[in-house]
C-alpha cells in the first residue's frame, strides 16, 4: 500500500510539474515573439523620438525605471562587425644590450609571419632616456596636483615625446612605422626598458598611443610563477574594488556606475561590487575566483622599494610581495585593471643575484603571478575624466573590441570630452596583448545550447559515496526498503524542483515580461506596456516595478490619483527592490509639488534616498525644492552627493556650481553689497538711451548672453526638469562659445527689484527690456510641452536690440530622457548659429617684429592656440597670449606685409 500511494504522489506530481513548465514555457514563447514596436500612425517623429530614446538609455545608462535593476533593461552587448581586411599588426621589438639597443621592427597580419626577420643596432644613451622620464612624470604630476590644465603641459608633453621618438627609433624604424597601415602596435620589450613611456613617443603629427591601438609584452628573465593559464568562460566573473578607504566619493560613484552598466549584460558577465571593509586577506582569499579585477582608489608607488608599492585598502594594502605569494596556488585573474595614481608606473626591473625572491612594481607581481592583461595608469589622474574612462572602456570592451581598441577608443573619447589638454588620455598603459577579445574568446569556448526545457538540476551518482552508506538491515529488508527509499527519493526531488527550481523558471518569465514592459514604456509605446504590467501583476503580486510603470504612465498623463495609488502598491510590494521603491517615493512627491504641497514632496523625497541611497534622483528633488526656499547649503550638499553618483553629468554640474554661488553669495555680505549697487545703477540706467558700445563695423563685440529658465506645460516625473536644462544649456555655451552669460544671483535681485513676476518675464516687451538693462545681446527662452510619452522642446535665440529671432530649435523626445540629452540635442543648433552669426573678428592693432597685437581678447572670445586668417593678406596667425581686451599672435603660416587694420577673422 505504502508503494502504491508513493508511486500515485510521484506521478501526480511529475504531471503537475510538467503542465505548470509547459504553461509558462507557452507565455515565453507568446511573449519573445511580439516585437516591441512603437505604434503610430500619425507621423515618423514618433518612431523617430522613441527610437532616439532607446539608443539614449542603451548609449547613456539613465535608466528612468532602474538606476541600479540588473537584468531588466540590459544593453545589448553584440560584437562589433569584424572587418573584411585582416587584422594588421605592427610589431616592433626592442631589447637593450649595454649602451645600444636591438630593434626589429615589421608588419604582419597574424598566421602569415615571417619566419626571418632584420634587426639593427643604435647607440642610446640611458641616462639621458631616465631624465626625460622623471622629468616627463614629474611635471605632469606637479600640474595634476594644482589642478591647472594648460597648454604649455601638452606642448612640453610633445617635446619629450618627440626626444624619445628621435633617440630610441633609427632612421629605418621611423620610416616603417610612418608609412604602416596597421591598426594595432605589440611592444615587445625587455625589462630593462618598462620605464619608458612608449605610449607617448611623438612623431610630429600624433603620439603612438593615439595612433595604434597599443599594448607591451615584456620579455625577462624573472620565473613566470603562474600554473595553468586561466580559461575564461561565459559569464565573466568580475570583482569591483571602490573606494576601500572611504575617501574617494568619485571611485565610489565609479564602481557603482560600471557594477550597474554591466548588470545589464549578466549572460555576459556576473559583477561583485566591494567599498569598505577591504582587506589584504579578503583580496587573497577571493581574487582567484574573479576573471576580471577593478581597483578604484589610492596606489603607492616607491620608486626606492618597489616592491613596497600596492593598492591602499581599508585595514593596510595590498603590496606587491603580497601578489607575488599567490603565484602558483591557482590561476590569477585574467585582467586586472587598476585605475588610481600611479599603478602601471615602475622603475627598471634590475635584476639582483636572488633575482627569483624580487618583485618590482605592482604591474610586474601581477603579469609574474600570471595575470594576462594589466591596465594602470602611469601618474597621478584625476577622478572624473578617470571614471569616464574606465566607463567608456568596459563599454567598448563588451560590445565585442578587442582589448587595445577598447583602450584607444576610450582614450579619443576622452579627448573629445574634456579637450587634449586634460592628459588623463594619457596615462594609461597595457601590458598584454592588444588584439586579445575577451567575448571572442568566451564565444569561442562556451557550448552552443539549443533551445530546450529549464534546467532544474543536475543528478549525480556519486554525490553520495558508497563509503558513505553503512546498512544495518538484513538483505531481504535492505531490498524492500531500497525501493520505498527510492520512490521517496523520486518524490523529494521533485519537491525540491517544484519549491526552488520552478520558481527560478517563473521567475525568469517574469523577467522576461517586465524586459518587455521596460521596452513598451521607453519607446512610449503606454497601451502595450499597460498590457504587459497586467499580465505582471497576476505572475508577480508582490513585485513594484509593474506600479512604477503604471504610476509613471499615469502621471505623465496627469492622472494623479491612479499615479498615487500605483506608487503606493508599488511601495507595500514586497517583492520589489530598493530602486524601485525609490522610484515610486519620487512619484509620490511630484504628485504632492503639482498639487501645491512642497513639504510633503521634501519627504517624499528624503524618503526615496533613504530607500535608495545610490539613487540620484531624490538628492536632486530635494536639492531643487530646497533651493527654491532658498536654503542653498543644505541644497549644494545634496546636489554634492547626486553629483558623485554621476560625476559626467554637464547640467547637473552646472547646476551645483549656480547653487554654489548662491550659497557662497548668502554668507558673503560684501558681495551682497556689490550687487546691490549694480542693481541700482542698472535701475537708474533703465530712462535713460542705451549706449551703443564703439564698433568699427568690422571688430567683434562681447556676446552676453542670458538663458531663462523654460515654461513649462504638463507633467514630467522629473523634479525641476525646466532647470536643469538651462542649466545643461548654461555648460553647452560656455564651453563651446565664446559667449559670457549674465549672473544668475545679479538677474534674481533685479527681477525682485522690479517686481517682475514669472508670467510678466513670459512677455516678450518685459523679456527684451530687461536683456537691455542687463547689457545682453541675445536671451535664450523656451518651452517644454509634456504630452504622454513625449516632451516637445522650443528653444529660441533673440537679439535684445530688435526682438529679431536669430536661431529656433523646436525637437520631439520621450519624456524621460535626461535633461544633460536635451541640452546637448538641442544646443548643437544654437550654437552652430551663433559661429555663423556672431564670429570672432578683429584688426591688427600694430606689427613688432614678429609678434603682431590684435585688437581683441578674452572679452571678444579670443583663446590661446585660436588662430585667425588675415584677410588682406595670405597669412594665419595663432594666438599665444590674451589681455581683456588685446591678444598677441605670431605668423604660423603664409607670407605676406602685414600692416595696422588689416582684417583677421576665426578660422
């Protein structure tokens, strides 16, 4: 009897088992076949706006449901298409031998190598090459230490580059690389040499670190301590180290951002995210479980014991002696990229007699102890355009790059972002071999796996042995009894499936769908993703993302109540995650801001960043609410606090440096005092004509401009949208115009004079009249209507002087893209116009010799290295140095008499 009833409960439960699987296999199925598509009818703008968002939420990281949700809006991370030419690498190769070094240097495409290859011989003197070393790090470290960015480091940066081109390379090598047509560079060095900075040798037009895409391979004669090379599979295992000893809130915020952007990819790679509590033992007992290790935070190096040099944790360091000890108990990490100061530099590994108990540079232990790829820096790096690398390289890195292209191209963006002469670009160094792919290599390792039922488990003979077993029963009673204990096996085995791996089979249904909701709702597309959380809500009741949604859609439709209730299930939801409450936190308090009810919404919002604390979006609610009250210090420390969780961010920089001065303007009463005065002549100025500033219809005069704050129409989830984009508008101009915008805490205090309240500074008459006493040029206005899904944005540029519209942007976007993407978009307009309208133009005040004065300078836009074509003559002329209202230039090309008032203008 007890065998019949066994064997009923198990296939009973074998049935049940099978339908639930077939049931949710169905619902996948049902689901991965409808495309996520925007549907609309009415126009291509639309599509156009949604497919513009998802590449800004692929492209840029601002999840508007998650900012840390790994898994439901993943980036998809597909392998660049290869090209049809093969790969071409540059090989050079270069050894020491006393006071000469051996070069060999030739092109190959890999598989095709010569089997003889030349060398030749020059003379070199070290200790020239040593000087220029120290010298080269030394002035690069001084200038990053008192945070100047100036011309004359990148100049002087060049000279070096081009000495150590002219003194390590023959004739014959220069000419070789010259006319290369190779993409990649292998360095193969001796350990003699790993202290020069090859990256930066300059040939007169481009450094090699920006020309190639570059990485070293050291030859040496210390023991190789590692065991089996480590074999990478997929997921890639990868640990985050941020920020061990507290300090550091941009490596913080750096491991944050690259944990969360990889969590979108988790078939990938599988992130572990460490930030206190990290110690020398901790690192030795977990770094051989991890393919990839990141280091975000301080680095020693001395250059006297360098093997005393190594990363700084919370409790002591981790030195490379230490690295050295792991060696050959098990394979290294693959890669290792340490992003703080100084970790790649090292002295010359010079060899003693005991040369196999040394360990020189934290770089060496690693390659030593076995690691592949290590990537460091060569001196000290600031930490913004120092995350922004590391960010733009494991993009690269995932979407399928091999390793140096990943580097170079992180390095151009860099350039692009911040400008050459931000020479963080510069600092990094590979050692390892630049053409390596770590998704290739995990593709072409992983098992191709078809299509098939949920994997619930894995049975295993031998995971009990037989040793293990000890029978107390006769043999007739052992045999009946095996097959009760069988079936009852059977039976608890697939109670195990039913209560832990089914649920891991409906939990990935789950993703699925809450994937295709994210997706509806990003493009806009609100009927499909309403659709979507309803299937959501009767699979997963507990789960809060489903209400987000539901209470964004609702809100942007300014449904306030429905927008409420969604958030408020969302926050009992009991299978939510901390993001997602946060999330619905920050509804709840838009909600109370649009129904007039600004205490409630500061905490609502203090409640969001007490439930997520990583989340930006309540510091910068609050931090907006607060300011409008006009408590600037508790504002500025919360804005601090979103800026170090997304230290890129340009309109919300801009907006903490405007907070700032308002903060620095309420303690200083002199200041106070000062704008008080201006006002009053402003004031008194108002019956008065305007003086027309003197022009000789030819000279530029100073662009002034002034950006208000947009109107605004609807709803918008954002807390303060309108602000922070012209405060991203504010950045856009100043950093890529030569305009000069009126103060904001000089504008507050005469609109307050003036009793100009916001309707009346809407009015075109009161707008223009106040941009003249003002003395600005052009005002900047605009509107952003929200309707649904979208935000349609106007901007206008217009000349105080005669009310004329000089430029317009009027753009379609979804309604959540950030407002640092709105700037962007829509100032590239702007200020294509103003270079065409208003350039820079001037006259050639006097001739000295050489030098030349012009009569223009840093009020008319006029920069250092800014060159000018003399239009009287054939001549270009580069700026080298500005007064406020005059320049120097020197002849760079062309020839020509040149003569008081002939005509220059900007190239």
């Amino acid at each position: 009897m007890e065998t019949m009833y066994c064997l009923k409960t198990f296939l009973s439960a074998t049935t049940a088992y099978l339908w639930l699987k077939r049931e949710c296999s169905l619902g996948l199925t049902f689901l991965r076949s409808r495309k996520p598509v925007v549907q609309d009818n009415n126009t291509k703008r639309k599509g156009a706006a949604s497919r513009n968002l998802e590449q800004i939420f692929q492209e840029r990281e601002h999840d508007v449901i998650h900012e840390r949700e790994p898994g439901l809006r993943p980036r998809q991370a597909l392998p660049e298409e290869k090209d049809k030419q093969p790969l071409r690498l540059f090989e050079l190769e270069i050894a020491r031998e006393g006071d000469h070094l051996k070069l060999s240097a030739h092109e190959e495409i890999p598989g095709e190598e010569s089997t003889i290859r030349h060398y030749e011989e020059i003379p070199v003197c070290m200790d020239v090459i040593e000087t220029r070393c120290r010298e080269m790090v030394d002035t690069l470290n001084k200038a990053s230490r008192k945070g100047r960015i100036a011309s004359e480091v990148l100049v002087k940066l060049r000279e070096i580059g081009q000495i150590f081109h002219d003194e390590l390379f023959s004739p014959g090598v220069k000419d070789k690389i010259g006319k290369s047509k190779a993409e990649y560079l292998r360095l193969k060095i001796d350990d003699q040499l790993v202290h020069v900075p090859w990256e930066l040798l300059y040939d007169g037009q481009q450094f090699l670190c920006r020309r190639f895409n570059m990485g070293r391979l050291v030859k040496t004669r210390q023991p190789c301590l590692c065991t089996n090379p480590r074999v990478v599979a997929k997921p890639l295992k990868m640990l985050i180290l941020a920020d061990p000893e507290g300090d550091l809130k941009g490596a913080y915020a750096e491991g944050t951002r690259i944990r969360d952007y990889m969590d979108r990819t988790k078939d990938l790679i599988n992130v572990s995210l460490r930030s206190g509590n990290i110690t020398p033992d901790f690192i030795k007992e977990k770094i051989r479980n991890f393919d990839i290790v990141h280091f975000a935070g301080h680095a020693d190096y001395d250059p006297r014991n360098p093997e005393q040099s190594g990363w700084q944790l919370t409790h002591g360091s981790l030195k490379a002696q230490d690295i050295t000890k792991m060696a050959g108990a098990g394979a290294m990490p693959s890669f290792i990229f340490s992003n703080a100061c100084q970790s790649a530099r090292t002295g010359e590994w010079v060899l003693s007699i005991r040369f196999e108990d040394e360990i020189f540079g934290l770089a060496n232990a690693f390659l030593l102890a076995g690691t592949k790829h290590y990537l460091g820096t060569f001196w000290d790096i600031s930490d913004e355009p120092g995350s922004r690398f590391a960010l733009e390289f494991y993009r690269c890195l995932i979407s399928g790059m091999a390793i140096g292209q990943a580097i170079r191209r992180s390095r151009l963006a860099l350039i692009k972002e911040y400008g050459e002469e931000t020479f963080v670009w510069a600092s990094y160094v590979l050692y390892g071999d630049p053409t390596s792919n770590y998704t290739g290599q995990i593709e072409s390792t992983e098992p191709r796996v078809e299509p098939g039922p949920a994997h619930t488990g894995k049975t295993d003979r031998e995971v009990r042995a037989r040793e293990e077993v000890i029978d107390f029963a006769g043999k007739g009673v052992a045999k009946k009894n095996r097959v009760w204990w069988l079936i009852a096996a059977g039976i608890v085995f697939l109670a195990a499936v039913m209560l832990w791996g089914y649920p891991g089979f409906l939990r990935e249904g789950v993703i699925e769908y809450e994937k295709a909701a994210l997706v509806y709702y990003n493009e806009g597309n609100y009927k499909e993703a309403l659709d979507i959380c309803k299937v959501l809500e009767d699979k997963n009741p507990g789960g809060s993302l489903t209400y987000v949604i539901r209470g964004n859609i609702n809100l942007a439709n300014g449904k306030l109540d429905a927008a409420e209730a969604a958030y408020k299930k969302a926050i009992q939801g009991t299978g939510g995650t901390d993001v997602q409450k946060a999330q619905a936190f920050v509804g709840l308090g838009r909600i109370a801001s649009f129904r007039k009810q600004p205490d409630d919404a500061l905490k609502y919002y203090q409640q969001a960043t007490g439930a997520a604390p990583g989340s930006r979006q309540g510091y910068i609610s609050q931090a907006l609410l607060l300011e409008g009250r006009g408590d600037y210090e508790e504002a500025l420390a919360l804005l601090a606090r979103a800026e170090a969780l997304l230290p890129w961010d340009k309109a919300l920089s801009v907006l903490t440096n405007e907070t700032r001065k308002r903060a620095i303007l309420a303690r200083d009463q002199k200041k106070q005092e000062r704008i008080d005065r201006t006002v009053k002549e402003l004031l008194e100025s108002m019956n008065s004509p305007a003086g027309a500033l003197p022009s000789d219809g030819w000279t530029s005069l100073p662009l002034t401009m002034w950006v208000m704050d947009f109107e605004v129409q609807g709803y918008s989830v954002q807390q303060g949208q309108e602000r922070l984009l012209a405060s991203g508008i504010t950045g856009q101009l100043l950093q890529h115009s030569r305009a000069r915008l009126v103060e904001r805490a000089l504008l507050e205090k005469l609109v307050d004079e003036l009793k100009l309240g916001t309707s009346k500074l809407i009015d075109q008459r009161a707008m223009l009249s106040l941009g003249k006493i003002l003395a600005a040029r052009l005002i900047v206005s605009g509107r952003m209507v929200y309707s649904g899904p979208q935000v349609q944005v106007s901007m206008r540029l217009i000349e105080t002087e005669t009310g004329r519209i000089a430029a317009a942007a009027n753009e379609l976007f979804g309604s959540a893209v950030p407002a640092s993407l709105l700037a962007e978009k829509l100032s590239k307009k702007i200020l294509e116009k103003l270079e065409k309208l208003y350039p820079v133009r001037g006259k050639i005040l006097e001739v000295k010799g050489e030098e030349i004065r012009l009569n223009i300078g840093e009020m008319g836009g006029v920069r250092i290295g800014q060159q000018f074509r003399v239009l009287d003559e054939d001549a270009t002329l580069e700026v080298i140095s500005i007064q406020q209202n005059t320049s120097l230039a020197k002849i760079v090309k062309g020839k020509g008499l040149l003569l008081k008032d002939h005509r220059i203008e900007v190239i």
